[in-house]
C-alpha cells in the first residue's frame, strides 16, 4: 500500500497504470491512500456509521 502511494506520488505513473502494476483491483482504492497520505491520516482508520 505505501509503495503504491510513493511510486504514484513520485510522478511514475498514472492511478490506473500503478494499480494494475501492483495487482491492486481498482484505482480509486490507490486514489483514497493517496489522499489519506496527502492528509496525514492513518490507513487503517475507519469511518463510524451512526
């Protein structure tokens, strides 16, 4: 996960592209670490439903 994250804020390659390279399933999930990581938030945090 944090590799993806670095590789992809390196400039190496798109979402798209650095997802499929990683054999993570969808890029959006490469999006939502970015963001976090941009963030400061920690992965593993979940979102409490009420």
């Amino acid at each position: 996960m944090l590799e993806a994250v670095r590789a992809y804020l390196e400039g190496c390659s798109s979402y798209k592209r650095m997802a499929e390279r990683l054999d993570i399933r969808n890029c959006s999930q490469l999006k939502v670490w970015v963001k976090k990581w941009q963030n400061g938030s920690l992965f593993d945090e979940f979102k409490k439903r009420d």
